[in-house]
C-alpha cells in the first residue's frame, strides 16, 4: 500500500485519476479478503439427548459443551425427524423428511431413490470447498455404506461397537458388532444374526481415550485441522461424528467415576402411557442384544440394572463431552474458530427407562428430541438460547446461506427452513412447530408437536382407514402419561389442519 501511494504522488494530475482506481481496487480486494468463505466444523454425535448441563440436566457433567453453547446459541426445541439412526442423517445429509424420500429404515441407500442427490456436505464440495469427514457421520451398517461423492477425500471410519475387555466378548464376534460391520452381506456366510453372542452393554477400563473409537476420532480431527490451517488455499467443510453415548457404554473409567450411580435419577414414569395403542411403546429391541440384559423383556429392568444403564449413559456422554473439547480447543489454538461455523447436533434422543423403554424407536419426547447448538463468528451473540422450533433438515439450507452461497436447486426435497436469520434474533418466529414420523408394526405415524402439544397421526400401511391418535398436553402431562386424543378431539382436529397441509407421506 505504501508503495502504491508513493508512486500515486497527487501533483502528478495526469495519473491522479488512474492512482484512485488502483487504490480503490486494492482496498475492495483487501475487503474481499476479509470477508472470505467461512469454514464449517459439523460435529454429529450418536443417541445424544438434551442430557447435558446448558440444557438444565443438573446430573450431567458436560463442561465442553456447554461452553460451546455459551459462545453461540442453543435450540431449546430441536427435534429429529426421525429416531432411527440412518434415516436421521439422511434427513441431515440430504434436507428431506423421511415423510418426503420414503427412507425409514436401514439397508437402503438414499442414491437409490436419488441417484442425483446433492447432500449438504457435496453441495459446499460443488461451491469450492474442500470436504471431509470422520467417524460416524453417515450411518455405516445395517446394510448401509455411506456416499464416497459426498467428501473430496475418502471417508475416514471407526468402530461403533467397540470394547477393550476380553470379558465383553470372550473373544467372539457379538451381534451388534455384525450389523454394523455389515456381516450379514457377506453371503458366503450368512450366519443369522441370533445365532451369534451377545456383547456386554457396558465397560469402564482404566485406558486412555484413544483406547476407544471417539479419542482416536477427535485426535485425527485434530491432525486435520492443523493441515488444514497449514494450507489454507480453500474453505474447509468438517463433519467430526462422536459415538458415544450410543451402547455399549465403553469408556475409560475416569468418566464413570465422575458420577455417583446411587445418586442418578430413576424412571419416573415406566408404564404404558394410559389410553396408548400398544404399538406405539416399544419393548426390548436393541438393548436385547447386550448381556445382562434380559433378551425376553420382563416388563420392568430391576433397579441395579436401570442404575447401570443410566450410569453407562451419562459416562458415555462425558467421554465424548471431553472428545468434543478437544476438537474445539484445537480450532481455538489454531486461531480458526474466529472464521468457522460450528454446529453440534446429536442425531435423535434416548429414553433412560421412562415408559419403560430403553434406546429410541419411538414417536415421544425422550427419542426425538435433540440438543443443537451453532456458534457463527460474527452472527451469534454469546450465550443465546431460542424457543424457536427446530427440526434436522433445516441445517441444511441454514448453513447454505450462512455461508454465502445460493439455495440449492437439487434432485431431492429441501423440506428445511434457514434459521439463519434467528441467530441474530433468537426471539423470531419462523415456524411454530416441527414434523417427524416413525413407523412401528406398519403403522406410519406423522407428528406434530408445537410447544405444548405432540398429535400422532398412525395409519396403517396396507389398511388406510385404520387410523388411530395420540394427543399429549406437555403443559399438564410432561411425561406423556395420558393419551388424550379420545378427550380433546377439537385439539386432535386443529393439529390435523395442519399436518394435512403436508404434502402426503412416501410408502
């Protein structure tokens, strides 16, 4: 610049002119130069619920995350779109509702319905990003492979079922551990998944945290971002996804000792909620395939065992808190937090013995709703929380114009709303409700929950004019102990106003 100004010298009229356009260039170019494409750092973490300190959960031992949220701003009414693992990060990935592509389940691949799909990751590739991920970011198993055109390297995994104890397994290849290392295609041994032993549900090790998948995820994170800054020549899009707390519950024993087990909370509502159709609570399921729990559920787990579960859950979650800290650290120390959008966002919820139910699977508040957080240099003012209302796929098209890009014109459905304009005001209204679904016994039931009131809609699959309700008052009942669709019929109507605004469910 001084350079430039000296040789601008202003008595020389003739090329006064031409020294203010060159000026002026260099100053629009130094502003351009400012307002560079933001990074994205995407941390995706397993079967999180909203157990966490800066959610209120005075259990949880969470320090890391809670600091991110108080840089940022917290969604106190986020809600999967589905509490099923693949389809949750297809609703991620892609910004469609299961409800709009018809992927409910496991073993089938999004690029099968839309071979052309842009997902969210690719589509920051195609606008000159370079893309990567780590750990469990699309769900890997169940016949699922995730989507190599979605990253500019090659996916890096890890383990979700993982355990150091030769106790946990006796040496063998468990269950759990088949599935999601897709063992039922290999063909040429097609051994039955029942046939195979069961795993322990927990763990806790005297070992470092790299002895388990979430360490050695967050240190390569690490490594990443240090390569990334080192280079510099283009924007970077990283997806980081932690497993924990997901089963079994494997972590080093520092954490579990962080938490007292005779001190965490119990259940406090295990039945039936009255007036329920049965299909909709779920009994046993994936927590059947870890030793001890019962593989015939007996109704209600004895209390020693709900303590251990629950102890193993929070243990889980303060593992992967001090993984998340890690990463962050790192993206501070390396001075790039001050141009990368970070967004946390656990993939749906977990009931903790409530209903009786244990995992997710389900339609109520304990497997769909879920805790995310964003923290957008620039944007966000610290320490933010909104009532807004949040679903998965609005994180699509709300990184797409934080990042100054145009919106996606895709194959698939972009069914999410941009929040963009809500980490300015946290007090905005864009929507006053969320949509998700899930299918139980061929029943598709589509939900509606505002902030007082959740209403399911099942229809069965093969006999539509079956058709059955549940209506939960949250202001009255906040544990979902009584249907009362049959009682409030006139809210049961005005909720149906507006799920049939929807466009009609895929099969």
């Amino acid at each position: 610049m001084k350079r430039l100004i000296k040789i601008c010298n202003p008595t020389k009229t003739l090329f006064s002119f031409a020294c203010i356009l060159m000026l002026t260039f260099q100053l629009l170019g130094q502003g351009v130069e400012k307002k560079k494409k933001p990074n994205i750092l995407l941390i995706l973490v397993d079967d999180l619920k909203p157990a966490l300190g800066t959610y209120g959960d005075n259990v949880a031992i969470s320090p890391n995350i809670d600091k991110l949220a108080n840089q940022g701003i917290q969604f106190n009414r986020a809600y999967a779109n589905q509490a099923v693992c693949a389809p949750s990060r297809y609703n991620l990935m892609l910004g469609s509702r299961s409800t709009s592509t018809g992927l409910y389940n496991f073993g089938k691949e999004f690029r099968d319905v839309y071979p052309d799909a842009i997902t969210l990751p690719q589509y920051f590739k195609t606008n000159g990003y370079h893309v990567e991920s780590m750990g469990k970011v699309f769900h890997i198993g169940h016949g699922n492979k995730g989507d190599d055109a979605s990253w500019s390297i090659p996916h890096r995994g890890d383990k979700v079922i993982e355990y150091v104890e030769p106790t946990s397994t006796n040496r063998k290849l468990t269950r759990e551990e088949a599935l999601f290392e897709n063992y039922l295609m290999n063909y040429e041994n097609p051994t039955p998944i029942k046939e195979l032993p069961r795993g322990a549900a927990w763990e806790s090790p005297n070992v470092l945290d790299e002895a388990y998948a979430d360490g050695r995820v967050a240190r390569l994170a690490v490594e990443r971002l240090r390569e990334l800054k080192a280079k510099e020549d283009k924007p970077f899009f990283m997806a980081v996804g932690f497993v924990r707390p997901h089963l079994p519950f494997s972590a080093p024993r520092k954490y579990w000792d962080l938490y007292d087990k005779q001190k965490l909370p119990l259940p406090q509502f295990e039945k039936f909620p009255e007036n329920a159709p049965e299909f909709a609570v779920k009994r046993g399921g994936e927590i059947s395939a870890f030793k001890p729990v019962p593989e015939d559920y007996p109704g209600i787990y004895n209390e020693e065992l709900k303590r251990n579960l629950i102890h193993g859950y929070y243990a889980s979650m303060s593992y992967m808190d001090a993984q998340v800290g890690t990463v962050i650290d790192e993206l501070k120390r390396l001075q790039l937090d001050e141009n990368t959008i970070v967004v946390l966002w656990g993939d749906h919820g977990w009931h903790l013995g409530d209903h009786g139910i244990w995992t997710k699977h389900t339609n109520y508040e304990q497997a769909t709703k879920i805790p995310v957080i964003m923290v957008v240099p620039g944007v966000t003012k610290p320490g933010s929380k909104t009532e807004q209302a949040f679903e998965t796929v609005d994180i699509y098209p709300t990184l797409v114009e934080l990042a100054g890009l145009q919106s996606p014109v895709v194959d698939q459905p972009i069914d999410g709303l941009s929040m963009a304009s809500v980490l300015e005001n946290p007090k905005q209204t864009i929507r006053d409700h969320v949509y998700h679904c899930y299918i139980r016994q061929n029943y598709l039931g589509e939900a509606i929950r505002n902030h007082r009131y959740r209403m399911v809609r099942w229809t069965h699959q093969k006999n539509p004019k079956d058709v059955v309700y549940e209506l939960y008052d949250f202001e009255n009942d906040p544990l979902e102990t009584n249907n009362i669709a049959e009682s409030n019929q006139k809210q049961v109507k005005k909720m149906l106003k507006i799920l049939e605004k929807y466009p009609k469910a895929k099969r």
